[in-house]
C-alpha cells in the first residue's frame, strides 16, 4: 500500500508566543527536523508540508526535491490537514498525520505505525499515563480520578487508511477537533493505538527547545 505523510506546520503558535515554523533550531528550522526523518524512514512514498504560504520559499530552498509537496494551511488545524489530503497523490492509500512540531519523531516509530496500518483501518502512537489523572470543573475542584492504566497520553504520527479519513473529514460536524482519531472516533471507526515514545516530545513552549538545544543558545530571529 502505497503511503504519504502530511506534516501539518501551519498554526501560529498561540501558546509558543510567535510562529513555531520560524524557530530555527540547529541551523535549521523548526519543521525541517520532522520532514527530514519522514524522507529517510522506509515505506514514504510521499510527504505533504502544510505552511503558511510565507514560509513556501523557505521549505522550496530545503526541500527541492519532488517527493515533497507544499499545501497551503488553513483557519485552523482541521482545514491544514484536509488541504494537505488534497494535495497527496490519488495512488497514495495510507497516511500518516504528523505534527511539524514534534522534531523527535524516530524512523522506527514512523515504521511501526505502517506497519500496524496493515492490519488497522486507523492507528495511533500513545504513551500510558506515569501521573495520577483528575478530570477538574470551571471552578477548579475535581470531578474525579481517572483510572490511569487506561489513559494514554496521544501522539503523532498518526496512520489511517485514506477512504476511511476523508469520509471522516466530509462528515465532520465541527472545525476544530482535538486531533484526527477523534474525527474517525465519532463516525464510528476503530482506532488501534500503539506504543509510542517518551522522546517524542511536542515544542509547545519556548522552554521545551532546552530538549533540542542547549540553553545558551537565542532565538534566530
């Protein structure tokens, strides 16, 4: 089954406080990492980077090459990722949906996820929780405690079988959702979840570049 992978890097970066595609980290910036490893691991057919349209000329200068295709973000997350199916070949059967904001993605991580989309309509990588969970009201009290053997924490990539994501996609009832296994979720799919990895972090905030780089180095700015 031929596979693509959509890297969605298009936010901006509300919580990080400016646009995380601009953050150069080695040399490089922040959305290269990810790219990089997806080009090396085996079983990509093709890559999908979804930007801002200023940054194009940015990405075309470090991803000349033809397996890589750029898509234009959207208002939101859910937006990016349908233009970035759009933008796949029509031969691509699988893909995996991964946030250019986790640069720590391993080529084995990204194997395993093919892999188990061989035998799974839709897959996802996640983390059982080491930290004792409470779902907590507007007013800051707890409602309860979570059994935590049961609660992962999730990450990407994300693998899904193309037909099955894009009719999640046409019948999504909302525009943002927290992620895409919740679109598959409310139509009624199964999604398998695999292990994921601990170093598979997602820069957030400012402080967590200290995992990528050292703490004296600035911002490029």
């Amino acid at each position: 089954m031929k596979t693509g992978a959509v890297i969605v890097c298009a936010g901006k970066g509300a919580r990080f406080g400016r646009d995380k595609a601009c953050v150069k980290v080695n040399g490089a910036p922040l959305f290269v990492h990810a790219c990089r490893t997806f080009l090396r691991a085996g079983g990509i057919d093709q890559v999908v980077l979804v930007l801002r349209r200023e940054h194009f000329s940015r990405a075309e200068e470090w991803f000349p090459e033809k397996k890589v295709r750029l898509a234009e973000g959207g208002a939101c997350r859910t937006e990016s990722v349908r233009n970035g199916l759009d933008a796949l070949k029509k031969t691509i059967r699988g893909v995996l949906i991964h946030d250019g904001a986790r640069p720590f993605v391993s080529p084995e991580l990204i194997g395993r996820v093919i892999s188990a989309l061989d035998s799974h309509e839709a897959v996802i990588c996640g983390i059982r929780s080491r930290d004792t969970l409470k779902t907590v009201d507007s007013r800051g009290y707890v409602n309860s405690t979570l059994n935590r053997n049961s609660v992962y924490a999730v990450q990407t990539p994300q693998g899904f079988r193309r037909k099955m994501l894009r009719h999640a996609y046409a019948n999504a009832e909302h525009k943002e959702y927290f992620d895409d296994a919740q679109l598959v979720e409310q139509t009624g799919g199964k999604v398998k979840v695999i292990e994921g990895e601990r170093k598979n972090v997602k820069i957030t905030f400012p402080e967590d570049l200290d995992f990528f780089r050292g703490k004296q180095e600035g911002y490029d700015r």
